[in-house]
C-alpha cells in the first residue's frame, strides 16, 4: 500500500502503543484520527503527528460505546471522506485469580478489547467496501494465544479477538480489505505496569517495536499476506518452548 495521503484511525491513540503508531505511519505521510477517552492525552498525539506534516484530528470516544464509535467514525468521514486504515489497539486488563474476579471486571475487559473492536469494524468496513480497500488491525496479545495466570478475562477477549480477525480475513477479502492481528508479548505501557508492577521489565519490548509491526503490515507485497503475527520478547522462550 502506498501510504502518503491515506487516513487512518487509531484507537487508544492517547498514549503507548497507540501514540507510537500513530506517530510512525504519521512519518510516513498517512493522516490521522487519534482515538482515546482522555482528551488532553488525545490532544497531545495528535499534536505530535502534526509535528510530522500530516493532518490529525482528536476523537475523543469510548469504543465500548456504539454512539461514541459513530460519532468518532462520522468525524473521519466529515474531514476526509475515506477511512484506508483502522488499528484497533484499545485495550483494558486488570489481572486476577479467577475466583477474586467481578462481573464489572469481566464486563469492562471484554467490552473494551472485543466488543470494541467489533465496534469499531462494523462502522468503518461500509466505507472500505465502498472503495473497494483498506487494512485493519486488531492489536492483541500473546494472550489470545495461550492460557496465563490470573488473565481469564484478558485471554478470552484477546482469543476473541484472534477469532474475530481470522473470520473478517476470510470475509473481506471479496472487497480488498486486509485484516490481521499483531500479538505482543510483555511491552512497556501504563497497562503492564498497573496490572505487573512487580516485574522487571528490563529486557521488554517498547510501543514502537509493535508499531513497526504494523508498518510491515501496511507494507506487505499483494501477493502476500499473515494473518497473526506472534511478537515476542528477543530473550523470551519461544510460543509452545
């Protein structure tokens, strides 16, 4: 895909993964709407990827939310009238034994990390059908590869998430769109740190090598695609080891 000029939508834009994204396929000349709930965090990515001699705009939405999806998605429409690229990277996690785990915790991960990705897809894949192209990216985790302590919720969303991206790779294909998932390993962001305070994060990856992931993706020849790419921590066992 060539790249300058084309419009995307972040989600979790405001900080982490999401800012490093945005910053990056900004570098490379793609326009961007930044998706988060805290506005001055919004604010400030977007306010960076201008730096890089794009156009940005804030959305400030919960993806959880059907109406704040529509309204965010109506945004991108009204400035650009083209939506070529969604990354969904919003995410929640509160890690804990099974058995200490509320209905509100459960709730919050799934509507956060799945529904909200089903959200986001579902209004923004009519105006990727009409053009006929477009990429979207479900940013998951190692979690929606293997069971880990005390993440039920956090692994069941991101399984779904897996699921999910595999059946629209199936299904969009008749229209051109790319669909793919990118599983991360530990990375360094506000969300490891409030869930594994206690870890020692010296060797983790940062949000910048998961956005060069997804720049391979938008990258890729046509003749050739992934569907899950599994992002591991260099002195990590490998998945399955």
């Amino acid at each position: 895909m060539e790249l300058a000029g084309k419009v995307a939508i972040i989600t979790g834009g405001g900080r982490g993964i999401g800012r490093a994204i945005a910053l990056t396929i900004a570098e490379h000349g793609v326009n961007v709407g930044v998706l988060a709930r805290s506005e001055l965090e919004v604010n400030e990515t977007v306010e960076l990827a201008r730096g890089k001699r794009v156009e940005a705009i804030p959305l400030i939405a919960d993806v959880s939310k059907p109406d704040d999806v529509k309204r965010a998605v109506d945004g991108v429409i009204a400035k650009w009238g083209r939506i070529d690229i969604l990354v969904n990277n919003a995410g929640f996690a509160r890690f804990k034994p099974f058995v200490e785990m509320s209905i509100e915790d459960w709730k919050q991960t799934i509507d956060v990390n799945l529904t909200g990705t089903f959200l986001m897809t579902k209004a923004v894949v009519p105006y990727m059908i009409e053009r006929r192209e477009g990429v979207i990216i479900n940013i998951s985790s190692v979690a929606g590869l293997k069971p880990l302590l005390n993440q039920s919720a956090y692994c069941a969303s991101k399984h779904g998430v897996n699921g999910l991206t595999t059946t629209l790779a199936m299904e969009l294909k008749r229209y051109n769109i790319r669909v793919h998932a990118i599983c991360p390993g530990g990375v360094v962001t506000r969300l490891s740190e409030e869930n594994m305070p206690e870890r020692d994060k010296t060797d983790w990856m940062l949000p910048g090598d998961v956005a060069h992931s997804v720049m391979y993706l938008l990258t890729l020849s046509p003749r050739a695609t992934t569907d899950i790419i599994y992002l591991r921590r260099y002195n990590s066992v490998p998945l399955g080891g």
